[in-house]
C-alpha cells in the first residue's frame, strides 16, 4: 500500500507539472470546487484533468488517500467521486486549457496550502510519512548550509529516508519550481516564523534573490537526500 501511494505522489507532481494545467482546467458541474479544494492541496490539478479512471478506480484511489490522512465526510467523499466518475470517466474529453490573466504572487499562507494535504494545517505532519515543519525548520535554518537547502528542497523535492528529532520518514515530497520566486520566498518565510517558529538570530527573511540563486542547479531528489545528511541534523 505505501509503495504504491509513493508512486501515486511522485506520478501526480511530475505530469501535473508538466502539463501546467490550473483551475479552469477542470470540467465544470457539481463538485468542481470540492475537487479543487481537497485535491490540491497536495498535488498538482493538471494530472486530475488528463486522467480518465473508471468508478471503481477512483473510489479505490480516494480511499487510498484517505488512508494517507485525506479528511472527507461521507458527503464530500460522494460528491468528489461523482463528480471524478462523470467527468473524468474513460471517453470523457480532456478540457482545453484556457488562457487566465497572469494573478500576483500569493501570500505565504496560501502557497502553504500546497502543504497541507502532507504538512497538516498545524506543522506536525504525518508520522512515518511526512516530517514536522513546526520545531524542525528552525533546526534546519541554524545548520550550516541549511538555508540554502530548505530552498533547494523546495525548488527539487525531497525522496528517501530522514530523521527528525529521532523519528524516521519515508516519503516523496514533489520540488515546485514552477512557482514564482516570490511565492517561494513567501512560503519559506511562512513556515520560518509559524507554529511557535521563529528565524534564528542574525538571519533576515528570505527573498526572491536568494530563491533564484538555488534555480537552475538541476539537483535530483538523490542530491537533495545527500546534502540534507551532510546539515548533521538529528
């Protein structure tokens, strides 16, 4: 099961990625906007509107998720999987995607949204799968080097084995290069200073500059784990 929902992970990010598709990519009708709520959190939509499963798939597939700390009531479940076995049903045509008018960068939060589907909304992430950001991110800024790898982590992913604060964690975070250097840099200022965290003393906010510094080292997720294990973290 676990294997199987790491593939599931990494196969969303990367062809979410790589088709680009945002919002308006999703069929329109009932449950569009619960879709997009709940789903991406974690993943990317584009992957969604290219995917033609059957009903029993995506139900086997939602419940999956849940089992990975995926919260629906009974009602939102029905309805996302309505909405999935009617408008992305084998034969159902792919939507165009559509020219949007360019948005400003989002804040922080709302790039942390992205997260919370692994992350939680409280930073404690999920035991054996996904790392706690709350009391773990300060560790990771005082490291040397460490700055500049929480960076690289966000623009590569992360895949493998770590220890945080003794505990073990298996799982695939997907890197989001395709975001802004200025939702980057928000979104790591964000995690810095939430959940009781704070920056350690001497070091500023992180910037845009710094963020595109990291941009097109082409690092691998392997590359991301080695240098995570030379921080010396714990």
């Amino acid at each position: 099961m676990k294997a199987r929902y790491l593939v599931w992970v990494t196969l969303l990010a990367a062809i979410g990625f790589w088709m680009g598709l945002g919002q308006n990519a999703l069929p329109e009708g009932p449950g569009r906007e619960l879709v997009l709520q709940k789903c991406q959190t974690c993943h990317e939509i584009g992957f969604v509107t290219r995917e033609r499963q059957t009903r029993e798939r995506w139900d086997s597939l939602i419940t999956e998720m849940q089992g990975y700390g995926l919260r629906l009531t009974p009602e939102e479940r029905s309805t996302i999987l309505d909405y999935l076995a009617t408008r992305l049903a084998p034969g159902a045509t792919a939507p165009a995607p559509t020219q949007t008018q360019a948005a400003p960068p989002a804040g922080g939060a709302q790039v942390y949204n992205n997260c919370i589907g692994c992350h939680q909304a409280n930073g404690a992430g999920i035991p054996g799968a996904f790392p706690p950001l709350a009391g773990h991110v300060p560790d990771i800024l005082a490291a040397r080097g460490g700055r500049e790898w929480l960076i690289q982590v966000m623009l590569y992913g992360l895949q493998g084995q770590i220890s945080v604060k003794g505990a073990s964690f298996n799982g695939v975070m997907p890197g989001y290069a395709q975001l802004s250097n200025a939702e980057l840099a928000a979104v790591l200022n964000h995690i810095a200073t939430q959940w009781g965290n704070a920056l350690p003393s001497g070091q500023t906010p992180f910037t845009e500059a710094e963020v595109q510094a990291q941009r097109g080292k082409n690092l691998t997720v392997q590359q991301v784990l080695a240098a995570r294990q030379q921080l010396g973290l714990r």
